[in-house]
C-alpha cells in the first residue's frame, strides 16, 4: 500500500490506498477497485490474456505497448503511463511486474484503456530481474538503458524521457522513507528495505 501512495506521489495511475483497523494485530488495507462503477463490473483483461500468452508466459513492454497502440482509447497516454511505470519498477526494484500484474479495462467501441497500477513489490534483491522484459527478445534485467533505449516504442522522446525519469528519481529519492515510516516500516525494516531504493540505476536516473 505504501508502494501504490509513492506511484500517485510521482504521478502515476494508481489507486487510492488507505489502512483500515490499524491498531489491531491485523491490519486491513481498503483499496478503491478500478474494475467496477457502482454494483456494476468493468470488463477487464490482463496483459497476458491481451497478448494471447498460455499458462505462465512471458512478454516484453514492448509488446503491450503494440496492443495499446492498436486497441486503446488515447493510445499516446497509455504507453506514455506504461513506459514511467517501467522506470518506476526499475527504480524501486518491484519484482512482481509479470503480466498478470498489467491490465486494461474496457473502454467501449471495442477498445481498452490501461488500468490503474497495481501489485507493486519492491524486494533488496542482488540479482534485479524483471518478470516482463522492457524490450523483445532483449535480457529481463532491470535496466534504465534499456528503458531509456526503449522510449520510442512508447511515443516518447529521448530528450522527455530523461528529463522524466530524472524527475521521478528524485522524488523517490526525497519520499521514499517518509511514505515508508508513515504506514509503519521503520528501524531495521526500514534498513533492510533499503537497497530496493538506493542502487546503480537510482544514482543513474538522479544524474539525469
């Protein structure tokens, strides 16, 4: 949940998130589903259903963003959300990025707009692999090159990818510990959650 409150602080499309029953032994998070309007429920399909991937397969970004750019309602503002999701999963070293994890709800007429950000699991892991590859047939690790290399794939510039992933940098960088403290991670937990946070490709985007 702090993870979803630090993605809407960079400005991404993620839900709003807060904790309920805090005091207990178990505390409850209540999050505002994308997926229904009302009693009513949102056609919804998960990237690998939209890619047609059986069981466990894999993907790229870049395959998604194909799929946008043929079946989404405002493909420019999808790919350009799916792209910064991409260096924010660099950035905070989510390891739960696999396709199931990225969706689209429908959007009528036959299309799909991307849905909210969910499922977002930073991990201090040694070894920074992503469960979906940035670009094709390209290695799964969590690299700012790559995802740099890859922003034409999502409409974007090189010049405006810098500047915002530079800019997402540093406000992880500044909030990170406080939205961590705020929902109760602090001390040795705080420490050892650390390294998901502060690695080569953060130090790389800062520089930016």
């Amino acid at each position: 949940m702090a993870t979803l409150q630090l993605a809407r602080a960079v400005g991404l499309n993620a839900p709003e998130a807060r904790l309920m029953l805090e005091t207990t032994d178990s505390p409850i998070a209540l999050i505002r589903r994308f997926d229904r309007e009302g009693p009513a429920r949102i056609p919804y399909i998960s990237a690998r259903t939209a890619l047609e991937r059986p069981g466990a397969g894999q993907g790229a970004y870049t395959e998604i963003a194909r799929f946008i750019q043929q079946h989404s309602d405002d493909p420019r503002a999808d790919q350009a959300e799916l792209w910064l999701r991409i260096v924010f999963t660099v950035l905070v070293t989510n390891t739960d990025d696999h396709l199931k994890n990225h969706g689209f709800v429908y959007a009528g007429r036959g299309q799909w707009s991307l849905s909210q950000l969910f499922d977002v699991n930073p991990q201090p892991e040694r070894h920074r692999l992503l469960k979906t590859a940035i670009i094709e047939g390209e290695p799964f690790d969590a690299s700012l090159d790559q995802a740099l290399e890859a922003a034409e794939f999502f409409s974007m510039s090189l010049v405006d990818a810098k500047e915002r992933a530079g800019a997402m940098a540093r406000q992880i960088h500044d909030t990170w510990q406080t939205i961590m403290r705020r929902h109760g991670v602090s001390g040795r937990d705080l420490g050892q959650l650390a390294p998901a946070f502060e690695h080569r490709e953060m130090e790389r985007a800062l520089a930016l």
